[in-house]
C-alpha cells in the first residue's frame, strides 16, 4: 500500500514526510489512499470508473466487503488473464474476482441494500463537489454531452459516508472543488471527503477543510480554490 506524502495545514511538510512529497499522486497511488481509510469491516461500494482500482489496494485481512450495483457482495480486485470470468464483472464491466462468501443476486435487491442505508461508504467520481457537499457527477450540462446518473443517486443519498474521488483541477486548470455547483446535481450536502491527486479535504455543512496535501503546500491549495486556512 502506498503511504501519502504530506503537508500540514500550514503548509509545512512534517516530520518524516515520504521523499516524493514534491509530486501529485497518480490515481493507483490515491487509490491506495482511499483503501488505507476506508474502515475495516464496512460494506463499500465502489462507483465506475476510477473509484473501482480502490478493490486493487485493499488489505486481504481487512474485512472490507465490496458491494456492486449489478448485484454481488464481497467483490475481489480486478482479474486477470486465466482469472478472468465473463460472468464477474463490476457494474462498470471490468472483469473481477470473487473472494470466500462472496453472494449474487437481483438488481433490484442491490438498489434495495443501496437505498435503503445498508452501506458504510461509497466512492464516486465527479464533475464538481462543492464546499458544503453538494454533488455534481451525471452531466455537464451541455447539450450534446450524454446524461449518465445510473445508481449514483441512490448511492450519494443511500450509503452512511459518501467520498469522491477526482483530480483537483480540470484539464483548463479549473477548480473542481468549488463554493458552489454549477452542473446539474447528483445529491444535496451528501459528500463527507474528497480524495484528489493534490490533496484530500473534509467537506459539509461548516465548508471545507484540508486534511493532507499532495505536491503543494495548503497555503497555495487554499488560495486557488478561494477556502480559509484555520
């Protein structure tokens, strides 16, 4: 599992900090990020796309149970080669492996679990977060961009602690962690966390705060996103 490099509030690097402290993180080492807070034990399910290389990264003694919406319980990392099964995949259709207990069934039965509070954590990905929560993650907003909410707002409302995970900035270099949404939202105050290449931040009712900074300082995150160091 890979250990974060750091940086406190204040934007000093603390005592021990990892040597690659000057870089951002790749997604596979916030990924293993994300793996390393998840609680042990929690029911978690991973949304498509990024979120699903978090399965990868996880300890085998971590009695972590992966959730997917197509309807399986107890989710292995990603398979490969001989392991592969066309009949276990994520709900994202990458070919997966199944770990002891694993179970199956009905699709409706999975939105059931996700609705109705059974899960510890989720992880989406995301267009935009803002400050107080909200989330922004099917459409863009544009008219020839494809809608796509699938289980996410089931998710967003339905799981106990809702993360995301995302680079920080657009590839134009804008904030995607901003005061207010201006894409079509996915849920109201719902996100808790936010796992970014540059950083991750608690978010909520009280606004944002930096928690560990990733190949910046927090002074300077703090300013390009336009949030107040405490």
């Amino acid at each position: 599992m890979t250990t974060p490099p750091t940086t406190t509030p204040s934007g000093e690097a603390p005592t021990g900090a990892p040597q690659n402290a000057d870089r951002r993180l790749s997604m596979d080492e916030l990924a293993a990020v994300i793996a390393r807070d998840i609680p042990a034990g929690a029911f978690v399910n991973l949304g498509i796309g990024q979120p699903t290389r978090i399965a990868d990264h996880l300890p085998a003694d971590s009695g972590v149970v992966l959730h997917t919406e197509n309807g399986m319980l107890n989710m292995g990392p990603k398979a490969e080669g001989q392991a592969v099964d066309p009949d276990l995949t994520n709900a994202g259709k990458v070919p997966v492996t199944e770990l002891p207990g694993a179970a199956y069934f009905h699709h409706a039965d999975s939105f059931a679990m996700m609705r109705g509070g059974h899960l510890d954590v989720c992880v989406l990905g995301a267009y935009q977060v803002a400050f107080d929560g909200d989330l922004a993650n099917w459409h863009t907003g544009k008219p020839d961009d494809i809608p796509a909410v699938g289980g996410a707002m089931d998710l967003a409302i339905g799981a106990k602690e809702v993360y995301v995970m995302m680079t920080l900035f657009t590839r134009s270099g804008e904030p995607k962690l901003v005061p207010r949404c201006t894409y079509p939202l996915t849920g109201v105050g719902c996100v808790s966390r936010v796992y970014t290449d540059c950083g991750v931040f608690d978010v909520g009712p009280d606004g944002v705060r930096i928690r560990e900074t990733y190949g910046v300082s927090a002074r300077e995150l703090a300013e390009r996103l336009g949030i107040t160091l405490p």
